[in-house]
C-alpha cells in the first residue's frame, strides 16, 4: 500500500539514518522529488505501527485518490 511520509521536525533530518531505517523495514521509495520534507513511499500496512514509532519526527498518512470531475460541458435535455 502506498503512503505518504512527511517530516515534521524544526531541525534537518538525518537522511542517512532514515534511508536506513526504510531499508530495514522493507519501504520501497516511488517518489522523492519532495524529498526530504515528503516521500511517496510503498509498504505492508504490518510494518505502519512500528516503522512510526522508530520514525517519530515523521507522520506517515495513507495515500488517498480523488476523482476529478469532468471539466466537459454538460447539456441537460428536458423531457
């Protein structure tokens, strides 16, 4: 499942150690362009309770979807 993690601490995060904590947990990395204040990451929600506790600077939230709607025009016929 994908999530979202973000930094939520005042000082520069150690991005070594962090990097080393989601190895050990198995986090795949999808996106970092935001890195290190955010990162797409993909993991077994199994591992969601404890990598949080290890990772307590960071908040981590589920990835969520939305559907747009159609910018299209609609005409609506009356009967």
């Amino acid at each position: 499942m994908n999530f979202i993690l973000k930094y939520q601490g005042t000082d520069q995060p150690d991005l070594d150690q962090v990097c080393a904590i989601l190895d050990t947990y198995h986090v795949q990395l999808l996106d970092n362009s935001l890195w290190p204040e955010t990162a797409l990451v993909n993991m077994e929600v199994s591992v969601l309770a404890s990598l949080q506790k290890v990772l307590n600077q960071w908040h981590i939230y589920p990835e969520e979807e939305y559907q747009l709607p159609s910018p299209r025009k609609t005409i609506k016929k009356s009967h």
